[in-house]
C-alpha cells in the first residue's frame, strides 16, 4: 500500500470528483471532498515522512521504468509542495460549507465540488510528476477547473475575470509547451531527471536552448503572476467566490513557482541558468513587482482585490529569493511559499467570514466591524501583522532569510529594498486595522459573529502563521533540505 | 550560402509555425471580440501542434508501422503527445466559448470595449 501512496495522492480526488456529480447533493458532496482532501493531507504527510527517512521515492506509472514511461518523482522540494496544496486543501473544505452555500446558487453546488476536487487533482499531480509533459496535462486539469471556478462568483465581473485568466492561462500553458518541445527537440526525452542529464551535454549558446529557457520562463511567469504578467489575477481574486479564492491564493501560484524552480534549477542546472543572465532579470522584475503592487494595494477600496495585489508582492518576494541562487536565498524562497500560502489563506478565510456576515467586503462597509466580530477580525489581524513581518509570526522568518541572502549577495541595497517595501504592507495592513477597529459603525445593524465551523479552520490557520513563526525547526529544516538539492544540482 | 539557411527547404515547416503562432497571437492581443480572441488562441495553439509534428519527421521513414519493409520510422511519441493536446485545446475552446455564452448572457455584449463601459459603470 505505501509503495503506491505517490499515485494515490492524485488519484483518489480524482476519482471522487464524478461522485459529486452523480450525486447531485450538495452535503453529500461536500463531504465527499472534505474526506478526500483529508485523506491527501494524511498521504502527503505520511509522503514527507517517508522522503525525509528514506530518499527520493520514485514511481513509475503502470510498470513502465523512467525515461519511457510516466514516473513520479518525489523529493524533498515536491513533498513538501504537496504538504502545502493538501492542507490548504483540507483547511479551505472544511471552511467551504457554508460559505458555499451562501455565495453559489444552490443548484451549482455540488458543480463546485466537483471542479475543486479536480483543481486539487491538478495542482497534487503537477507537483508529483517527474514527467515534463504530464505536468503539462496536470497543469491544463487544473487551470480547466479554476476557470470553472472562478466563474461562480456572484458578480457578473466574475465571468469576465475568468474568460481574462482563461486567455491569459493558455498562453502561458502554450508557451511552456513550446519551451518543452524545443527542449525534447535538443534531448528526445521529456523525463525531468532525463532532461537533466542530457541537457549537461548541450551547448549553453546554442539558440534553441536560450529559446527553450525563454518560453519555459515566460510560460510560467504568466502562470504564477509573476510582475509585469500579473493582469490577469486581481479581478480572478477579487470576484470568484471567498473560498476559491483563499483556496487559489494559497495553493495554485505557489504550485506554479515550484514548476519553475524545477526547471530552472533541475532541469536546466544553476549553472546554466546563471549564464543565461535570467536570474538578473527575474531579480529586477520581483522587486519591481514588491513596490507596484505593495503601492496600487494601499488605494485599493475592496479588500479582496488589496490583498490580491499583495499577493503580487509577496510572489516577488518569493521570486526574488529564488534569483539569488543561494542556499540561503532559495529556501527563503521556499520558506516563504510556505509561509505566504499559510497568512495569505489566513487573510482571505477572515474576509470570506466578512463576506458572510456582512455581504461585502469594502472597506467603507467594514467600519467598526471588530467589534460585532472579534475573532474574525483578529485572525485578520494576525495574518496582517505576519505580512508586514512583525517578529513571532511567519512573515517575519521569511523576510530575516531573505536581508539574509541579500547581504550574502553582497547587495545591501536589495536588502534595504525588501525592508522599504514591508513598510508598504504596514500602510495598507494598518488602513484596514484603523476602519476596522477605530472607527464608529454607521448604521446599527445586527451582525453577528462567522458560524463556529468557519472560525475554527480560520484560527487554525491564524495559529499556524504564529506557531511556525515560533518552532521554525520544520519548515527551515525542509526548505534547506531541499534548497541544498536544487543548488547543489543533485536532480 | 549559410547565410540563406534559414530559408532552406528544411525549414519550411517551421516558418509556417512561426507565422501561424504570430497571426494566433495577434489575434488575441488586438481583437476585441471574445469569439475572435478564442479564434486566435485556436490557431496559436495549432502552430504548436504543427511545431511539435514537425519535429518527429524522420528522413526517408514511413509512418511509425511495425511490418516487414519498415525500417525506418517516423518519432511517434511527438504524435500521442499532439493528441493529448488536441484534447485539452477542444477542452479550453469549450470552456471559453461557454463563457463567452455566459458573458452575453450577462452583459449583453461580448466587444470588449463596450464591457469595459459597463464594468466601469457598476463598478
């Protein structure tokens, strides 16, 4: 049974994903996913103890050995992705029920279901497959879904949004297939342990391989928002349903920005990709997007669309970590797709119970709503404070890891840089505080307290963004683990 | 003569990729209609089917048939990969299109310049 626990992990949502649909119940099929995303959080568990004791676990799909046939491919870097997709996963369906059932039409529930079991099949497969192109396949299973998803919302806007990511997505799902097939032009082989092999005996100069790395790294900056190629993600956040989007938010870039730490570090090699000059550039294009997006999320009246401009930023933060090519700064990077995933999924859960509530999340509607609802406000207050990077919480882990590596670099101006732009976050953070706490609630109005089955998964995640802020032993330990690997060029 | 080989024969597949991936792209980029743009995408993502067909082409080999009196073959792999992604293209042109239904439905309007108005006015 453990031997097959890596295929388990994607096949079990996708299997249960037809149930929803042949059941037509919106509780039955809010269970069904609530069971399966539980049982992925044990197996990716079960899967990270397993890599950590014993190595690298591969699995070749029906019997066929690598490079011929399909192989999963699990090490430390994708164990730990899967960690995260899988417990975000299992926080956001254990939230999701009422907030469901209040934001979709009754007879499109179970249609919700099922296109978010299939998202999270997508997003666990991308992240287990050692196969370039089944990546691909993964990849289009869960854009499919997120569009579909995104299309639920409420507001008429949500279409739009989801018709804007749907062109946006396919391009840069295109553009990474086109990068793959220049690559399997040079090598013949679409293995990623294979590619990296191969490609050790190819020319860096050679045209074909700079075009290669070119499409790959444009394909899949469109895929995780990456500055200047983020248009698509603010209306996609702010108009798709609450839980979507803490779902998203938390899950579907950060599974992007792995894809690109294996091509960039597994398939085509630090070394390589050093000489390319891309790194440079993804350095200018992350700080870039730390300020511009930090700076349009302060004048951002609807909360949703503020934090969704946060979450620019802090992929720019992730991105730039990465662009160091340093231990240190790759498991900043990594640390920090961790950590992000937790306060973002933290924030947005909090304003999916405002939502709930209240019916709106504007800012000019949220006056003095700390008081009608406490705990909710003060998960979103913790998850703020973790995105400025207040010490004890986990922003803070990450941004010390990253002044880290700036100054290993050498470059003290990057360094001051990232502290410049927290302060960015404390404006915009602070604004929300200010409304929320402060001032006085214009109208009496009877609003009480989010439900106690939207609350609990909320503090768990509120807690969780102060706890591994605390205990940093396991989520350092791994992102060194694995930045090490990357680095180190082991594939 | 090298410096005309980039227009050699051999090539000739791929610069009609390359000017279908073009016209495909544009056509997202500069028209407003949202069947258009879907139309665009179509024809972006058929570039890369043709890019990838092309590459499997062997010299002188047959389709990939096993039998006496084939030698040599054409790369199939390139083929099954392509059919796979035949599926999720008609997949994406799906999703889109009945997204474009849902839009009219909507707003009314599927020119991206009158929804624009519109969003700027309920916004």
């Amino acid at each position: 049974m453990s031997a097959h626990l890596p295929v388990l992990q994607v096949l079990i949502p996708l299997l249960a994903a037809p149930f929803c649909v042949v059941l037509r119940h919106r509780d039955i099929a809010w269970a069904i996913s609530l069971i399966t995303s539980l049982v992925c959080f044990a197996i990716s568990l079960m899967i990270l103890d397993q890599v950590l004791t014993q190595g690298v676990i591969s699995y070749f799909m029906g019997g066929w050995p690598a490079p011929w046939g399909i192989e999963f491919r699990i090490d430390v870097v994708n164990a730990y992705v899967l960690v995260i997709v899988s417990a975000i996963g299992a926080i956001v369906s254990l939230y999701g029920r009422h907030s469901i059932n209040k934001e979709i039409p009754r007879n499109q529930i179970y249609l919700f279901y099922t296109a978010y079991l299939l998202c999270l099949t997508g997003l666990l497969g991308m992240t287990a497959t050692g196969d370039a192109f089944n990546l691909f396949v993964f990849l289009e299973i869960s854009s499919l879904s997120t569009y579909a998803l995104i299309s639920l919302g409420k507001n008429r806007r949500a279409l739009t949004a989801s018709y804007q990511y749907l062109i946006m997505g396919t391009l840069g799902a295109t553009f990474y297939v086109i990068g793959l097939g220049l690559l399997y032009m040079m090598t013949g082989t679409l293995n990623i342990v294979d590619l990296h092999n191969k490609l050790a005996d190819v020319d860096g100069s050679l045209r074909t391989f700079q075009a290669a790395l070119a499409f790959l790294t444009v394909g899949l900056s469109l895929k995780l928002a990456l500055f200047p190629l983020h248009l698509w993600l603010p209306n996609a956040y702010t108009y798709a349903p609450s839980t979507v989007t803490a779902f998203l938010a938390s899950t579907a870039t950060k599974v992007a920005v792995y894809v690109m730490l294996r091509v960039f570090f597994t398939i085509f090699g630090v070394d390589l990709f050093e000489e390319t000059g891309v790194p440079n550039i993804i350095m200018i294009l992350a700080i870039c997007g730390m300020f511009v997006a930090s700076t349009v999320a302060i004048f951002q009246e609807n909360l949703k669309r503020m934090l969704a401009y946060s979450s620019v930023a802090q992929i720019g933060y992730i991105m730039l970590g990465i662009s160091f090519l340093s231990v240190t700064g790759v498991s900043a990077g990594i640390v920090h797709l961790f950590n992000h995933a937790i306060m973002k999924c933290a924030l947005f859960l909090a304003l999916g119970c405002v939502m709930y509530r209240v019916g709106s999340v504007k800012l000019s509607d949220m006056h003095g709503i700390a008081k009608k609802m406490p705990w909710t406000m003060g998960a979103f207050v913790v998850g703020g404070l973790s995105l400025i990077g207040v010490p004890l919480t986990v922003g803070f882990v990450s941004k010390w890891y990253l002044i880290n590596a700036a100054m290993e670099a050498d470059m003290m101006p990057v360094a001051a840089l990232i502290l410049l732009s927290s302060l960015l976050a404390l404006v915009y953070v602070w604004r929300v505080i200010e409304v929320a706490y402060f001032r006085a609630p214009k109208t009496e109005s009877n609003i009480k307290e989010a439900p106690l089955s939207m609350l609990i998964p909320l503090w768990i995640m509120a807690g969780a963004s102060i706890y591994f802020g605390i205990d940093t032993d396991m989520t350092l330990g791994v992102a060194e683990l694995a930045a090490e690997m990357l680095v180190g060029g082991t594939p | 003569m090298e410096a005309l080989d980039f227009i050699s024969p051999g090539l000739y597949n791929y610069w009609i990729v390359i000017f279908l991936m073009m016209a495909g792209f544009y056509i997202v980029i500069a028209r407003g209609n949202l069947v258009k743009k879907l139309v665009g995408l179509n024809i972006f993502q058929t570039s890369v089917f043709l890019l990838y067909i092309s590459m499997g082409k062997v010299q002188d080999a047959t389709a990939p048939i096993l039998g006496e009196g084939f030698d040599t073959f054409s790369n199939p792999l390139p083929h099954v990969l392509i059919l796979t992604a035949i599926v999720v293209g008609i997949a994406t042109t799906a999703l889109g299109l009945s997204l474009v239904v849902r839009i009219r439905e909507a707003y009314g309007t599927i020119e991206d310049k009158d929804l624009l108005e519109l969003e700027d006015e309920t916004s």
